[in-house]
C-alpha cells in the first residue's frame, strides 16, 4: 500500500491544480480575484500593474500550469498502472 502513495498524491494534485487553473483562466473575476489576493501575484503587480499581470498570467502562467498539471496526472497514473501490474 506504501508505494501507491505518491502516484495517488501526484494524481489528485494535479487533477486540483488543473481545475483550479482551467476555472482562473475561465472566470476573469475569480482570476483578478486570485491576483489581487496572492502574496506572490503582489511582486508582479508592484513590476507590471494589475492589468498586465492579469494579462501575462492567463497567457502564460495559467496554460504552463495546466500542462504541469496534465504532467502530475500522468506520472501519477502511470505510476499506479506499474504498480498494478507489478502486483498482478
């Protein structure tokens, strides 16, 4: 049961962090919303404004984090699909 720990974290992981961020890149208010809101966001306010930060994070940020997301999900269930059959 140990080895199917982190497949199984790697998987619900990426599955929060792909919905989270398909939802950002959807909903402008909540996106804005996060923006305002994030400790991290507030350097690149300070650097670019609010307005090019929300623009440079649904360009970028967002897309590359679905991508790190789709990767974790992979990884997580490819993880378990070799376990499985190592067990079997």
């Amino acid at each position: 049961m140990e080895p199917f720990i982190f497949p199984v974290i790697a998987t619900l992981a990426g599955s929060f962090f792909l919905i989270r961020n398909i939802i950002h890149l959807r909903d402008e208010k909540k996106l804005r919303e996060y923006v305002e809101s994030s400790p991290k966001a507030k350097l690149w306010i300070k650097k670019f404004g609010l307005e090019k930060t929300i623009t440079l994070t649904k360009q970028y940020f967002l897309p590359l984090g679905i991508l790190v997301s789709c990767g974790l999900i992979g990884v997580g269930l490819w993880s378990i699909l070799i376990l499985v059959q190592s067990q079997a």
